[in-house]
C-alpha cells in the first residue's frame, strides 16, 4: 500500500518498530513521538492507516492527539478483541482469535495501555474509515476507494507487520 501511496505523490511512512507484540504502551509512545515529528517535518496533519492492531494503535493516537492527525483508516482492525474479555464474552470466531492473541502476546494483557480505557473502541474525533473483513472482500472497491479520496500529501502508514 505504501508504495501504491507514493505513486499517487504521497508521502508515505511504515511503521519501523518491527514485528508487533500487541498493544504494548512503549509502542504506542514511539508511535506517539514518531507523528508529532512527521507533523513537524510536514507542516500539516498526518493521515493514518493502520492494518489490524495497528489500526487501534491508529485510533488511539487520533484520540490522543486529534491536533496532528487528519484522518484515520482501518483495515481489518480487531477493536472488540483488544480490550481484555474472557472467551465466554465474545462470539465463536472472536474466541478463537482472542485465545491466539493471547499466546502470541505473553503478558500483553497486563500492559498499561492494554488494561486503560479502551479509547479504540469508540470513533476517534477525527474523520475515519473502518474496512471490517466483510468490506475487505472487495479490494478493486477499496483501491478505487482509496484513489478517489481527497488525502493531503501526507499519509503515514502504521501497518502492524513485519515488512
């Protein structure tokens, strides 16, 4: 996606922590410092687009700092999941889910920003976007979507994954 964005004259950043190890608050206060700079370095606010846990990590820097960012957009972003649940308190897929979570992200659950309001699961205060994995299945519609939008040339791009 990055690249598709710079073809199109965007500015376009990833994320450049490395794998992610779910919600972790030290992430997010990297991620935190790395939009005030790129705000800085531009002159103007940032876009976000986060993929998976990196769109609630996307929704949290607009709560947090709705001065720098323009706009958000999720791909496929677990909101339900990333606030601590038991199994019995989501559906039958989201159980599944939530129980790899888990074992992928030892001791996640007890981080700070993991265990604090869950910020994430209301729309930030800016302009947002969210594709669920239903809305997902039409990816010429969200290309087209994506093309057609009236983004500023800054776009930063917080893909959750390693690249």
């Amino acid at each position: 996606m990055r690249r598709y964005l710079k073809r199109q004259g965007f500015n376009a950043y990833g994320w450049d922590l490395g794998r992610n190890s779910g919600l972790r608050n030290s992430v997010y206060q990297k991620l935190e410092q790395r939009v005030i700079e790129m705000y800085g370095q531009h002159q103007e606010k940032i876009s976000l687009i986060g993929w998976s846990m990196g769109g609630i990590y996307a929704r949290i820097l607009a709560h947090r700092l709705p001065e720098y960012v323009r706009q958000v957009i999720t791909l496929g972003s677990p909101f339900n999941l990333a606030q601590p649940k038991t199994t019995n308190d989501v559906g039958e897929v989201s159980s599944s889910l939530l129980k790899i979570y888990e074992r992928l992200n030892p001791n996640a659950s007890q981080d700070e920003l993991f265990t604090g309001v869950p910020i994430w699961e209301s729309p930030p205060p800016v302009p947002s976007t969210s594709f669920t994995a239903k809305a997902m299945a039409l990816p010429r519609g969200a290309a087209v979507w994506i093309r057609q939008m009236t983004l500023q040339k800054t776009c930063a791009s917080l893909a959750a994954t390693q690249e």
